[in-house]
C-alpha cells in the first residue's frame, strides 16, 4: 500500500513539474500576416471548359488586399472582352462582347453556383496566393447542372507595385438578372 502511495506522490510531482510558470505567445504562422497591398498579374492564361465548349484567354488581375479585385479576359489582341470586378460585397460581371453586365451579392451568385465562392478565394486567386506555392490553379463549379472547369497558369506576380484600377462605368450595358449569365 505505501509503495502504490509513493508512485501517486511521484505521478504528481511529475505532473506539477511539468507545468510552465510564464505564459507563451503562441506562435502565428508567417501565412496569416498581409505581406502585399496590391497584386499586378498580367498575361495569366486561363482556361474555361463548359461541356464541348472550351475557351483559352489572356487574363490580367488586379487586387488591393480585402477590398476589390478585378478580372480582365482578352481572348484575342490584348482587347478585353469581359471583366470581373469584385467587393467582399458582390460581384459584378460585365459582358463588353454583347453589350450586358450582371451585378450579384454572393450570397445570391451562391443560390447558382456549387461550391460556394467566396471572397477570401476570389482574393486568393487573383493575387496567386495558392497553396502550397503553387503555380496553377484548378476550379471545378457546377451552374445549372452545367460542369464549369477553370485552369488558370500564373506568370509571376508584382506586389505593391503602383496600380490604376478603373471601375468600367456600367451604365452604357444592359443589366441583365445574373442567371441569364451562363
């Protein structure tokens, strides 16, 4: 009996031995701190496949961290053809070809689009900040029973180099309801 008391008191001074007097910060991973304000990425090549339709595009991104992004699409000669400007609020698309733009919120986009995009990924794409260090990013959405593959090859980027981001004045398109997008 006083051996199986002796091994309880030893347990116990093991035990408060191993606890520590000063309190640690803990330690904050070097992914979780701002390292860029804006993000330039020009002549991304980005891939879209919707069913037998496929179509490959120069794309030019713009971000200023945790407040807008935006997507140019020059399909051909460096003229753009469609643009993507987003908020952490909605997203606007505007279709330069025919003259249409849609305006959504996400939480509306995400009624039409599985999975769910989100503003954190949005940024994260468009400013390359992919896991793992990445240099090619692979997107699968479905939108109306329709599979939506994007592939996009990043070149190198250029942080907080001096950006001018204009928002396109929509007001010359027609405003159409964003399922009548795809």
């Amino acid at each position: 009996m006083t051996k199986r008391i002796y091994i309880y008191i030893v347990i116990l001074m093991m035990l408060a031995g191993c606890g520590t007097k000063k309190k640690v910060s803990p330690i904050i991973p070097q992914e979780s701190v701002p390292t860029w304000h804006t993000c330039l990425i020009r002549n991304a090549q980005a891939t879209v496949e919707m069913g037998d339709n496929k179509l490959s595009a120069s794309i030019t991104m713009q971000a200023v961290r945790d407040s807008l992004v935006v997507i140019s699409v020059m399909p051909m000669m460096g003229i753009e053809m469609m643009r993507i400007e987003a908020t952490p609020k909605e997203v606007i698309c505007i279709d330069k070809l025919h003259g249409q733009y849609a305006v959504a919120s996400y939480e509306v986009f995400n009624q039409h689009i599985t999975p769910k995009l989100r503003w954190k990924t949005l940024q994260e794409i468009c400013s390359a900040e992919l896991p793992n260090g990445e240099t090619k990013a692979r997107l699968h959405y479905v939108f109306k029973k329709q599979t939506i593959e994007i592939q996009i090859q990043y070149p190198e980027r250029q942080l907080d180099s001096p950006i001018r981001i204009q928002k396109q004045p929509i007001h010359k398109y027609t405003k159409i309801d964003i399922t009548q997008w795809f």
